[in-house]
C-alpha cells in the first residue's frame, strides 16, 4: 500500500503542480481576494461582475483551488526533500516559478496593504500616523481602509512610514501602482530571506534544502509575505541578512541591518540579543565577559543610532516608542490568552449570563505578558553556549513573544518559519513546523476573514495537517535508515 501512495505521489510534478496553482491564485486574485471597493483592475476591464454574486464565488473558488494545489505541491516537495532528492539550487528555482505569479495578482488574505499606503500618505501629507488615524485624511485610499482601522494609528516603525510616503508620494492618486511598488518591495524582502536562510543552514550544520522548504516555500510564507505584502517581508529579511553577517563575523554590520529591520517594525529587537551570544560563544571563557560588555553596549549605541537617523531621515516622529503596545482589537486562537479566554466563555457562558468576556481577556493578557517576558528571559539564557544555540534562542524568542502576544496573525510566524529549518532540530519540532504551517496556510480565506472558529473545517484541516505531517516525517525516517545500513 506505502509503495503504492509512493509511486501515486510520483506521478505528479510538484514543480509545475504549484505553478498551476499560483496562476489559479493570481486570477483569483483579482475577484476573491482583499479587492478594492473602489476602482481596481475588474473595474477597468470591465468584468466587475467576478467581485460580487455568482462571479464572486467563481473567483474565490479559483483563489481557493490554486490555494490547495500550492500546498500540496508544497507537500509533494517535502517528500522529495525528505527523500534527499533535491538540493538547495533546486529550491531556489521551485521557489522563483512558484512566486512569479503571485508578484502580478491583487493583494490576498488581508487588506492591511491599503493600511500601509495610508499611513504613508498621512505623513506625506503633514499628519502624524501615531497620532492619528486614517479617517483624519479623507481619500480614495480611506475607503479601501479596513474600518477597524480606519481610526487606530500605526503601531509600526519610521522605516515603514519613509516606505509609505515615498511609495505614495511618486504615485498620488494611483493605488494601482502603489500597490505595485510595495510588492516589488515585499519581494526584495523575500529574496533577502531566501538567499540568506540556505546560508546560515551551511553554516550550522544544517540541510539547506529544508530550509528553504520549511522557511521559505513554506505556503504561510508565500501567501502572506508575497500574496499579502505585510512588512515582515522586509523585516524578517533584515534580520536574516543580520544574522548571517554576525555568523560570518561581521557583529557591528549585521547588528546595524537587524537594527534597520527594526525601525520598520520592532519586533526584530528580539534577534539582536542573541546576535551578542553568537560572538560571546565563540571566545575563550577568559574574554566572554568583557566580550559580552564590549558587543551588548556598542551593539546597543549601533541599534539606537540607526533609529534615530531612520526617524530624523523619515520625517516621522517619536511617537513609534510610544506605539510599541500595538493593538488589542484582533481576537483569535492563534494568540493563547485569547485561547484560554475562549475556552473559559464557553464553559462560564453556560453559568454566567452574559458572560464578561473582555473583563476576562485583559486579566488574561495582563497575565500572558507576565508569561512572555519570563520566557523570553529564560530563552535568552539558556541558549547562549553556542552559534547554533543563539539561532534556536531567537526562533524560540520569537515563538515565545507571539504565542503568549495580546494579538497574534499568520505572518508575525515568518519570523520564526525562516529560521527553524537553519539548525538541527529533533523530530517533534520538524513535525510542529510543518503541521502548523499547513494549518494556518488554509485557515485564512482570500479575502482575510478566517476560519479559525469553523469547527468542521479546523477538523479536516488537522486530520489533513496530520497525515501529511507523518508522511513526511516517515520518509525521512526510512531514508536515513537505508543511509546507515552497512553495505553488502
């Protein structure tokens, strides 16, 4: 029967299968996914009849079919992975044709796209984003605006501002080609990813081809980073250059890039503690702490330097420190205090009516971040001794600060996705990255909306996770078996 599925699976060209499905996406796209209300590429072909009725759901059942056919092709890729039938040349290459689609479709699975631009805008136009939210700068852009955040301001960085004013100042009026730059942008950010994550695997001992499948192929990574063009793109991209510089020697530079990732959005901070442990580690135990001395405090004068020449060069205020709280609007599984909470309102609902949800949830997050700034503590101590030890730190760091995080989405776990592929990790965690990834990869539809609390699909959508997940992991089993059997 193994032998069957085996040659089934075979029978397919994961290559060509996910090309096939990003085409599907790319028209899609334009129907189905975070669509303009106003204006747009169906609009000025004539065929805005594919955005709403029967043709709406014509084009989200494309998006969602070439959404599947890219996941499995992803599977079928980590078959051939597993198998140690593809090297990381060959990911490069799977990756490229995968994307190139996708660089040319409308935005996908999150509107926060028109979020970026009109923050730009706002300081383009003599606003203060931190101060002040979308609605106090009427536009064609404010009605592509989410109405949540149409009066929340931005919780980002000045790097993203500068971006957004620049983006927005070359091409007024023009959402189209706007949209256009920023992709082009999100794209520069995906191949820094790219062509770093392969590296820092090299360096640590790692398979470079895993990787690049499980950190950059990777469908969240594909479908948020590029489908969607959220920052991380950027950000993450930065700090992967970064790492890599300081694995390669090279401490001030890759702290100053890591620090440039972080003038767009904070959370690249979370890397520059352990870029410190990378140089410590590879002293002799005479000069560790004077090392760790010298590096923490330069690196830190580095860090704060480039943010302040960030923040001077983008017009934009210092508001951004101020604006490090985020937003406390989204509630979903993804983030454990809204889990616990959810699981407390379903059993209390049935004794206290009505149940006080929120009363209970800002208990519960005050208590989360309690929980994360003791794991982010443990974590920075306890992966110290080595290289490789401060790159498993950082994935940790980042899982601790987004599991227990008031607000949690898809794409804040490129951050960690890039990196869990680049050091040796035992066989629970291969199996945690990939049945996750291919969970929250489908949890999300073209449009944004989620189907974290569709009861039906979340249970397919495990069973799925889990049979593909040790399918996986099973031939990785076999083939390292058959490696280490003697010859005869």
């Amino acid at each position: 029967m193994a032998e069957f599925t085996t040659r089934r699976f075979d029978a397919f060209n994961p290559t060509l299968l996910g090309l096939f499905g990003s085409i599907l996406m790319f028209f899609g796209s334009f129907g189905g996914g975070a669509i303009r209300h106003r204006g747009g590429a169906l609009e000025a072909l004539g065929l805005e009849f594919l955005s709403y009725g029967h043709g709406a759901g014509f084009s989200n059942i494309t998006l969602w079919v070439g959404t599947a056919l890219l996941l499995f092709a992803w599977f079928l890729t980590g078959r051939l992975v597993a198998r140690g039938s593809l090297r990381s040349t060959d990911l490069l290459r799977i990756i490229t044709i995968w994307v190139l689609p996708l660089v040319f479709a409308a935005p996908i699975m999150s509107r926060d796209i028109y979020s970026y631009l009109m923050q730009g805008a706002l300081l383009r136009d003599g606003f203060d984003p931190y101060t002040q939210g979308a609605s106090a700068n009427p536009g064609p852009l404010l009605y592509e605006v989410s109405h949540d955040w149409r009066n929340t301001t931005t919780p980002y960085g000045p790097l993203h501002l500068w971006l957004g004013k620049i983006i927005t100042s070359l091409f007024p009026g023009s959402i189209a080609a706007e949209i256009a730059l920023f992709k082009l942008a999100s794209v520069a950010g995906f191949a820094a990813i790219a062509w770093s994550v392969p590296r820092i695997a090299t360096i640590l001992g790692a398979d470079p081809a895993y990787a690049l499948w499980i950190g950059v192929a990777n469908p969240v990574m594909v479908f948020h980073l590029i489908g969607g063009m959220h920052n991380e793109a950027i950000m993450v991209g930065c700090v992967s250059l970064g790492l890599l510089a300081v694995l390669r020697g090279h401490f001030y530079p890759g702290v100053a890039i890591i620090a440039i990732g972080m003038s767009l959005k904070a959370t690249a901070a979370i890397a520059l503690p352990f870029a410190v442990w990378i140089v410590v580690s590879q002293q002799p135990a005479a000069k560790r702490w004077t090392t760790f001395i010298r590096t923490a405090v330069l690196g830190a004068l580095i860090t704060i330097g480039i943010l302040a020449l960030v923040t001077w060069l983008s017009g934009a205020s210092w508001g951004w420190i101020a604006a490090l709280t985020g937003n406390t609007k989204v509630i979903n599984p993804l983030a454990l205090p809204s889990l616990i909470t959810g699981a407390i309102a379903s059993v209390g609902g049935l004794v206290i009516e009505p149940f006080p949800y929120n009363a209970v949830l800002a208990v519960v997050r005050s208590l989360s971040m309690v929980g994360m700034l003791i794991g982010l503590v443990f974590t920075w101590w306890h992966f110290r001794k080595t290289p490789s030890d401060a790159i498993r730190g950082t994935a940790a760091a980042y899982t601790v600060a987004f599991v227990f995080n008031a607000v949690t989405l898809p794409w804040y776990y490129a951050s960690v996705l890039s990196l869990v592929g680049t050091f040796r990790s035992p066989r629970w965690l291969r199996g945690l990255s990939i049945g996750a990834s291919i969970v929250v990869a489908m949890a999300f539809t073209g449009s944004g909306n989620h189907q974290l609390y569709n009861p039906v699909w979340m249970v397919l959508l495990l069973i799925v996770a889990w049979w593909m997940t040790s399918h996986i992991l099973k031939l990785e089993r076999d083939t390292t078996a058959r490696r280490l059997e003697p010859c005869a």
